[in-house]
C-alpha cells in the first residue's frame, strides 16, 4: 500500500486550512470557560518577553495567573503593551500580585534585581521562564558580526543569566512562607532550529542550540537541590515574531500552507507553549529535568523525507 493513499483525510488542503482554524480557535478559548486552577498556587514567578499581544510569553502570563499563581513579575525590552497586561490579569484574576518592569532580559542588574526584589517581596523565587527573543534572517554573508554577537546576547546570555540569578534566588530557604528546602523550576525558551538546521538563520539557531545546551548543562550543575532546568523548542508559532510570514501567506491566499511541514500539518499559538510553560513550571513535571522540550506538531521528529517516495 502506497503512504499518499494512508494520508487519511481526504480532504482538500483548504478544507484541512478550515479545521485547523477551528482547533485554534478552541485551544485560544479554552481559558474562557475553563475552571480556575491551582497548579501555581503560591508561586512566585518571574517571565521575560511578556510584552507582544500575541506572544508566548503573555499568553503564558495569563495561563500562570488562571493557575493561581501568588506574584508574577514580567519583564519587556518595549513597555507598550505592559499596562495592558497588568490590567488585563489583575481584572480577571484580582488575587494575583502583577509586577511590570520595562527592562533588558540580557542584562545582568535587571535580571539579579528582579531574583532579588521577589525573594524581599515574597520570600522566595519558584519559577523563572526566560522567554524574551529576537529572530534574524539574513543568510550566512549577510550576517554581521554584530548581528550574530546581538542575537546570542539576547537570546542566549539572557538565559544564562537567568540560570545563575534565578537559581541563587531558588537555593534560599525560608520556613516562614512555606519553602523548607530549595528548589524551583527554570524554564528557557530556545526553539526548534536550535535542535537541528532548516529552521533559522546560522545566529538564531546558534543561540537556540546554547539554551538548550544551557538547560543541560546547568540541570547538573545544580544537582541536588531540587532546581529543575529545562527548556522548551516551539516549532512556527503564530506570534509577534512571525506576523511578516503569516501576513504574507494570508495576502498571497497561501496561508492554509502554512505548517504543512510537521506531522500535524499546521501552525501553532503561543497559547500552546504556554500550556508547555505550565507543565514544566508545575509539579506535574517534578521529574523532568535537563531536557529539551520539542513543542513542534512533530517537525523535529523526523528527517525531511517522505515515506513512499524514496524510489
Ligand atoms: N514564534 C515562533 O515561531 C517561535 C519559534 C521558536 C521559538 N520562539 C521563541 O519564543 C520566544 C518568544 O517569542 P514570540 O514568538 O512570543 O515572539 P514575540 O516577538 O511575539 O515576543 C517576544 C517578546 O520578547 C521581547 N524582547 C525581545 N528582546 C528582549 C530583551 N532583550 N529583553 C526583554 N524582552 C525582549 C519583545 O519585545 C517581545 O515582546 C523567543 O525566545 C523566540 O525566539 C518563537
């Protein structure tokens, strides 16, 4: 039996376009009619990269709230859209502590200052998801040495730093709010190109591989103390970051193309990293450690060849 006749809907790719828009649909509701949970109760937690509407990090924001977390403090390079979201999860979840703070994720006094005020505010750190990024696309020649020095210094000395101020803040004890020993969960956002090639330019996905070689190297350095490091590898997510490329698709009439890479055959939300956030931030991962995370509808799975047409 030939794979195209497995390929099991058969359907025309804009009817595929047209479910997967409901699927979207549902999964960005979901927090509407959902009941509030307790996943993040007491927690105290930190998230760079909040800033974009459509981004990751707000939509794990929000996710962090509806889970009862205690205190969110959340970091963006561009304070724009930072009142909003203060506001927006204050409104619905008015038990959540929100801390906004306009600041560089790449550099160190903000990301030591933040551990810090959350352990004399609150007592405690317990989750860090350092999620801020930029992406670049120029080809190899067109690559600045400026260009790739910026791109690891945001996307990867920031979750360095993250690493060494979160954990310092993590290690500390305080009986008085509950934390007897140490531990926490840092979270990094690297992305599937950091995996292997085909899905960023040379200085994205170099930056992509050091977090990820960051979540596993650091998970043994911090052997022991109940700090847990990992990091998350969305595949193409409708974002901030990628609003050109969908735009474009949309205005060409080819946007039901988008996605067709990866097992599942669409592109995903920034509500479902967010629900990847929650999983590691939680205990319900309480024994994952040092990995790296594929979020991808299968992409990284496999190498691009398609079964039945080797021949
Ligand atoms: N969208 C995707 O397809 C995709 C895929 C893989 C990985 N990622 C990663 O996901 C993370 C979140 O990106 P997104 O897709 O939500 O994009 P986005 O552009 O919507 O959000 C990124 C946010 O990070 C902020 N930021 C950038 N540099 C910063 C800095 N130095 N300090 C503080 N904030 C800074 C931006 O202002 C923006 O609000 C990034 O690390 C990105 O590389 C995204």
């Amino acid at each position: 039996m030939s794979y195209a006749k497995l390929r099991i809907p058969n359907k025309s790719i804009e009817e595929s376009y047209k479910h997967t828009l409901a699927r979207i649909q549902k999964i960005q509701s979901h927090l509407d009619h959902a009941p509030r949970g307790s996943k993040l109760k007491d927690k105290v937690g930190v998230i760079t990269g909040v800033g974009s509407l459509k981004g990751i990090g707000r939509a794990t924001a929000i996710l962090f709230a509806h889970e009862g977390a205690k205190h969110l403090y959340l970091i963006d390079f561009d304070g724009t859209n930072l009142p909003n979201l203060k506001e927006t999860i204050e409104k619905k979840y008015p038990d959540v502590k929100v801390t906004v703070q306009q600041g560089d994720a790449a550099d160190e006094d903000v990301i030591k200052g933040v551990c810090e005020q959350a352990v004399a505010e609150e007592g405690r750190l317990d989750v860090f998801f350092a999620n801020a990024g930029i992406a670049s696309k120029n080809p190899l020649h067109d690559t600045s040495k400026e260009l790739f020095v910026e791109v690891m210094r945001v996307n990867a000395l920031s979750c360095f730093l993250a690493i060494k101020h979160a954990s310092t803040a993590m290690l500390k004890v305080n009986p008085a709010v509950g934390k007897e020993y140490s531990g926490g969960s840092i979270i990094l956002t690297a992305s599937s190109a950091g995996l292997r090639s085909g899905a960023g330019s040379i200085d994205y996905s170099a930056s992509k591989a050091a977090v990820n070689s960051m979540a596993k190297t650091s998970a043994y350095q911090l052997q022991k103390t109940d700090i847990r490091v990992n990091s998350i590898c969305p595949g193409l997510i409708e974002t901030g970051m990628t609003t050109f490329t969908f735009e474009y698709a949309r205005q060409r009439g080819t946007a039901a193309k988008i996605g067709q890479l990866n097992a599942l055959g669409r592109f995903g939300v920034a509500e479902e990293i967010a629900n990847a956030a929650l999983f590691l931030a939680s205990d319900d991962s309480s024994y994952v450690n040092g990995q790296n995370f594929a979020v991808d509808g299968g992409l990284s799975a496999s190498h691009p060849v398609v079964p039945g047409r080797l021949s």
